[in-house]
C-alpha cells in the first residue's frame, strides 16, 4: 500500500473536524480520503465518458386518450414486438 503525506488548509481542517465531530462513529482520516479519492475517480471517469445527470426527474404524463386497448399492461411485449392486436 502506498503512503502519502497531504497539506489540509486550516479552514478545511476545520470543517472537516466539525463533521467528524458530529458523527456518532466517525471513520479514520485515512478511510475518509481514500473514498473521496474513488469517489473523483468514479466521477472523473463518468465526466470523461460525456456522462450528464438528467436536469431533474423523469416526469412521464399518461395521454388523455389512451390507447383504447384494454389489456396493454398485460400484454406489453406483445404490442412492442408487433404482434397481433386481435389476438
């Protein structure tokens, strides 16, 4: 395992000692930089992919109309395949 020594600023020092502080099992110093390390990594990588978060949830509206089929929802497949409607 590699060994690294790192300069924390004190204003991040300070804050980083208030949220330990608030938990109730804080983790090692050392635990805490290795999972923000592979958190960038994750995040770097998906950044590099051209990865974008959608700009708010998925918001799917039913149509008034409907299809005037009855049983779609037992029948999904069978009408994204193409199959028959009179089945």
């Amino acid at each position: 395992m590699r060994r690294a020594t790192i300069t924390i600023p004190e204003d991040l020092d300070a804050e980083l000692a208030r949220y330990l502080a608030s938990l109730p099992a804080p983790p090692a110093l050392a635990t805490l930089v290795q999972t923000a390390l592979r958190r960038f990594l994750a995040e770097e990588e998906l950044r590099c992919r051209d990865f974008r978060l959608p700009p708010g949830p998925l918001r799917i509206r039913p149509d008034g109309t409907g299809s005037g089929l009855a049983d779609v929802a037992e029948r999904h497949d069978d009408y994204l395949a193409g199959a028959d409607e009179n089945e």
